[in-house]
C-alpha cells in the first residue's frame, strides 16, 4: 500500500484504488441523490438512469417506462 503525499492517515491505496475509490463515491453521491428526489437509488437494467421508483412489487423506470420483470 502506498500513501499518497498530501493524503491524511488513514488515505493509503494500492496502485489503482485511488480511481476506483473516486468512481465508487461518485457512485454513492448518485444513489444518494436518487434516493432524495424519491427513487431507490438502483440504476433501470435497460436505460442505466438512476430513476427506478417501486411499483408494487416491483420497480419501474421513471424515464424509458422499462419495469423489473412484472406486468
């Protein structure tokens, strides 16, 4: 593991990590963002945006109409 100069304790990464750690965070900050505006927070299997909304069971695209496999 390195540590990176100008990184606090607790910031060392591995080669490679730093990206995926920045990836993973932008990740999390969509969720979250998904997650305020009233959607789960999981990305539609066909259109990949991030506004799946329950739909009884079962989850339904807010933008392409796309559900998770119910009728």
């Amino acid at each position: 593991m390195v540590q990176h100069q100008g990184e606090g304790y607790g910031a060392a990464v591995g080669p490679g990590h730093h990206r995926h750690d920045h990836r993973a965070g932008q990740r999390m900050d969509k969720i979250r963002e998904a997650r305020a505006k009233g959607y789960e927070g999981d990305p539609c299997p066909k259109c990949q945006t991030m506004t799946l909304v329950r739909n009884g069971t079962c989850l339904k695209c807010g933008t392409c109409g796309s559900t998770t496999g119910c009728s």
